[in-house]
C-alpha cells in the first residue's frame, strides 16, 4: 500500500508551470471531498485545480483529507502548553523545547 501525498509548495511563484486543466463545462472542477473515489489522474487534476486545498492523500483510491484545526478546540490550547512548556523549560537547566506548527 503506497499512499499518494501531495503538498502545497510554499513558496508563491509558479512560472506558469503544472497548470490545471480545466474540463468542466462551468470552468472550474470539482473539489476534493474526504471519501472520493477517484484515479491517480483525476485526483492529481482536481487537487492542482484548488490551491485552496492545503494537504490531501489517495489511499488505494480514496481520498483522504484532515479536518480543519479549530481555534477553541485545539488553537488555543496548543498556545496555552507551549507557554507551559516554555515556563518549565526555562525553570529546568538542560532541556530544549521545539514546535511543529506550519
């Protein structure tokens, strides 16, 4: 089982490189949806046709997406343990602290 991840580049330039192709009779194709089946092909067109989708995975042809952060439920509760952490880290000699966030 090899999963197919795809991320965003972060860097902003494109150079007119890996453009999408459209097909739809609207102009836009259809997002990604968490449990589309879909081939390799038509996942990779979909997800180069929204920038707006961060990160997303086919899995044996399925699509799978994380569920957005929420600011209540994890935002600001993260900010309050690394302040914690970083409490502590600077009461005891020795340690290190690092995040992962972005």
């Amino acid at each position: 089982m090899n999963p197919l991840i795809i991320e965003k580049p972060t860097r902003s330039s494109n150079s007119g490189r890996n453009k999408p192709q459209v097909t739809s009779t609207n102009g836009v194709l259809s997002p990604l949806e968490n449990g589309d089946r879909l081939s390799r092909a038509e996942f990779e067109r979909r997800y180069q046709a929204h920038p707006e989708i961060k990160k997303a995975e086919l899995i044996e042809g399925i699509v799978y997406m994380a569920s957005p952060v929420r600011v209540r439920r994890h935002g600001s509760l993260h900010s309050k343990i690394t302040i914690w952490l970083g409490v502590y880290l600077e009461a005891t000699p020795g340690l290190d602290i690092a995040d992962t966030v972005g």
